[in-house]
C-alpha cells in the first residue's frame, strides 16, 4: 500500500486585517470563530497597526471594523482560564494582560488621526471598552454593547476607564452593575455612538465618516485631538488656560492662516498639514 504524504496543515488566516481605501486605514479583526476576543496577540498586532499608523502621513483616519456575527466579545476568557494552571495561579500574565490592552487602548487615544468603529454585532467587556476608546462609532440597528464581566464575577473595571469617559455616571452604572445589553439605539441616545445605520451599512458608514475628517487639515486634527482628551482631565480653569495656548499655537499654524484667508475669499483651502 503507497505512503501518502503527510498533509501540510492549512495556514491560519491573519486575526487582523488592514486595507487602504484612499487615506483612510481599515483595521478588522478577524477572529469570527472567538467572537474577536482580544487574546494576547491580538491587543499585539492592533498596537503594532496603530503604532506603524502613526507617523503614516498617507493615512489620515482609521476605521475599526470586524468579521463575523460579533465586534468583539472582550479578552478571550479561554486564554485566561488557561494560565490558572500557572505557579502563581495567573496574576502575573493577568497583570501583564491587562496592562497590553490598556496601552492599546490608549495609542488609539494618542493617534494623532480620528479612529473610527464600525460595530457590526455585540460589543462587550473589553470590546465595549474598543468602541468607547474611539474618537467616534458607527453602530448598526443590530449592534448591542454590555460591560457583563459581573454575571460572572469579574467587574468590568478596565472597560469601566472608557465607558465612563463616554457615557453619562448613572448610565456607565448601570452597565457595569448589571451587566444588561444596552441597544444601539440606547446606546446613541446615552452617547456611546454617534450614529446607528441600516445592518450592512455600518462600515461604509464609518468610511464616509472617516473621509469626512480626512479632508481636513491633519495638523490642525491632530492639535485638536490631542487638546480635547487633554482638557477633558482638567479643571474648569486649566482646561481654559491650556485650551487658550493650544488656539494661540494654532492660530500660528500655516494651514489656519490660509484656511482663514480661504474663508474671507470664500473659496476652498489648500491644506499644508503644518
């Protein structure tokens, strides 16, 4: 009887995907199979994206998007259970977990583009907390968002950060302490997403909304990004203070000077990005 070769195992495909339309990146997770759980590696590969972004002069937005029926089902709770086994029962990969998807969390923060969510399905846990890191989202009529990690007695403290940097106190509250979905259209309504779209339209949606900004001038994106999650920690006063510099700073910037000028002729600027 013939020896049959040994069959090479099929190639796993990317869990992230990224594309070009125009300036605008689209970075999908592509974990159908896991719900697009954040594991370990893919918290890696989307700050390594966010991070070749940032200094890409070509790309001027970034849209968030997922493959399969969920966004994102929050960290990939098998990978945790996995490490109970470990000498220390976990604590320090749980540490070391935790503090990649933060600083994940927090490049999308520090880009100096806007970021978009294109929220297809369920976004909970730590897949809520993507969606509220981003500077805007697009929900589809089918999407739902939950912080849940209480039903199972793990308090959704990190996801906590975002939501109630995005969410009114009593709503964010709510969420966390009862774990219940909150529908896009309730979600719209407490300010966790900007608009909700016809099911399938959500990532031409978030597209548009990315090239909308992308026609801007990107200094003048980037200064303004950076002011408003600056002053949002700040006192009344600092906030002003600090809000009055970074107009002055801009008022200095090239691209202000010819889009003033650009105004007062009544005409379309030419961006410099300076």
């Amino acid at each position: 009887m013939p020896v049959q070769a040994a069959r090479a195992p099929s190639p796993q495909p990317p869990i992230l995907l990224r594309e070009t339309i125009g300036s605008i990146a689209i970075l999908t997770l592509n974990r159908p199979a896991a719900r697009n759980s954040l594991s370990a590696a893919m918290i890696a590969v989307l700050h390594a994206e966010l991070d070749e972004i940032h200094d890409d002069k070509a790309v001027r937005g970034v849209v968030i998007a997922a493959n399969g029926p969920a966004f994102s089902a929050g960290h990939d709770m098998k990978e945790l259970t996995a490490r109970r086994t470990d000498p220390d029962r976990g604590r320090a990969f749980f540490a070391e977990m935790m503090t990649a998807c933060s600083a994940m969390m927090q490049a999308i923060v520090r880009l100096p583009k806007p970021v978009v969510a294109a929220v297809q399905g369920i976004a909970t846990a730590a897949g809520c907390q993507l969606v509220a890191s981003c500077d805007l989202a697009i929900a589809s009529e089918a999407a739902s968002f939950a912080t849940p990690g209480v039903d199972i007695g793990l308090f959704c403290s990190t996801p906590m950060v975002a939501l109630s940097r995005n969410v009114p106190r009593k709503q964010a509250m709510e969420m966390l302490l009862t774990g219940e979905p909150v529908p896009a259209a309730r979600a719209r309504e407490i300010g966790l997403v900007n608009r909700v779209v016809a099911a399938g339209t959500e990532r031409d949606a978030a597209i548009a909304l990315a090239e909308k900004v992308a026609l801007k001038s990107a200094y003048t994106v980037k200064l303004g990004k950076e002011a408003f999650y600056r002053q949002a920690e700040m006192n009344l006063a600092d906030a002003y203070r600090y809000a009055a510099e970074v107009m002055t700073e801009n008022m200095m910037a090239r691209d202000a000077e010819e889009g003033i000028k650009a105004f007062i002729e009544k005409r379309t600027p030419t961006w410099r990005d300076e």
